[in-house]
C-alpha cells in the first residue's frame, strides 16, 4: 500500500510540475524573442539566414554593412544590438543588395495562423535608440517563405522621434501589414528589418500584444 501511494504521489507531483513547466514557456506563436533569446523554432540571423549567429552571440554581413551582438543592456536584461554602416553594397548593376542590410526573424519549421486577431493584435517591440536613422526603414513580414508575399510597415518616422538610448515599446497594429500581399493565415517571417543608412538600435523583447486603442497606421 505504501509503494503504491509513493507511486501515485510521484505520479501527482511530475504531472503538477509538467503543467506548471507549460504555463511558465512562453507561447511561439505570440512570443518571439523573449529575455534576450529567440523562441523555438524563430530564428534570428542576417542577410536572409546567410548569415548566422555564432557562439559568441555575433554576426556580419560584408564589411560589416551589418553587424548584430548580444548585450547586456542598462537595466541587466540580455538584448541585441544592431548596427548598419552600409559599404560595398552595390551590385555590379549600381544598386544597393538590401540583402546584406536585413536582420530576419523566420519560423524554422512551421507558418503561425495571425488571422483571426490581425485587426486585434499589435506586433510590440521593445526598442532602444543609439543612433536614428536617416534612410527609410521598414520592418516586413513574410507569409509562406515567399518573397512575393510581403508587406511592410515604415519606421523611419518614428525611429526619428523617440528619445535616445531610452527603451521605449513601440506597438506596430498588424492591420498595418494588410496589404493584400501577406497570408495571415501562414505567416513564417515575424521580422525583416533593413535601412540604407547608417543606424543603431537595441532589440528587445518582440512580442504579440492588443493593439492600442483607435491605432492608425499613420
């Protein structure tokens, strides 16, 4: 009787401690990138998964257009920091390879279904402003893994405007991206951020949240 109720206590306790393993792991479809690292099965990588993240939490794309490093920013929180200084960017066409100028995060293995809260739901990033843009900026999403299925938000503006090196959440209203191009129903990029020009951020937490009340996309 006593190894049978030993049995059912451990039983009990594993179920208790799997359940609440659950509840504290953060959900990927509303969480990407969460205390500094990016949610399974997200991927955080430069230049369109040509360039990788290595051990040392670093990345670069040609002459360092593009380079990417995790920090510890000023409130201890684990971050990445991104910074464009574009050269050699030209194609032997005369135009500029936006490629080696995006930072990506895609969905390794699955699409996620957005459709039902686009009109709800707001993309919220956890930004810092070291150095503001001066060129457009654009954060894109991307359905399917398809290059024809993108649509893209401005930022420029608003980049412009916040304080500096002061963290500020920024809510981007996923109807922003309801461009007729975009599947909501399988979106695999929840980031494609490029610029021209020079600029250097901190990245925080990126996350889904309700969109503010009587949001524009102004």
């Amino acid at each position: 009787m006593k190894i049978v109720t030993s049995k059912l206590f451990v039983f009990a306790f594993l179920l208790i401690l799997s359940v609440k393993v659950q509840a504290n792991t953060p959900d990927p479809t509303i969480n990407y990138f969460i205390d500094g690292r990016v949610l399974v099965p997200w991927e955080l990588s430069l230049e369109y998964g040509q360039q990788k993240i290595d051990e040392d939490g670093k990345a670069s794309t040609v002459r360092g257009s593009l380079s990417l490093e995790a920090v510890v920013n000023d409130v201890g929180s684990d971050v990445v920091k991104l910074t464009w200084k574009p050269k050699g960017i030209k194609t032997e066409w005369g135009s500029i390879n936006e490629n080696v100028l995006t930072a990506t995060m895609t969905n390794s293995q699955r699409w996620i279904d957005l459709s039902s809260v686009k009109d709800q739901a707001a993309l919220a990033v956890d930004v810092k402003v070291i150095k503001p843009p001066k060129e457009l900026v654009a954060w894109t999403l991307e359905s399917e893994w398809n290059w024809k299925e993108r649509a893209s938000f401005p930022l420029k503006n608003i980049l412009r405007k916040l304080p500096k090196k002061k963290w500020v959440t920024i809510p981007i209203p996923l109807k922003c991206f309801d461009n007729g191009s975009l599947n909501f129903e399988k979106i695999t990029s929840i980031m494609q951020l490029k610029t021209t020009g020079k600029m250097t951020l901190e990245l925080g937490n990126i996350r889904l949240a309700a969109a503010p009340p009587n949001s524009t996309c102004g």
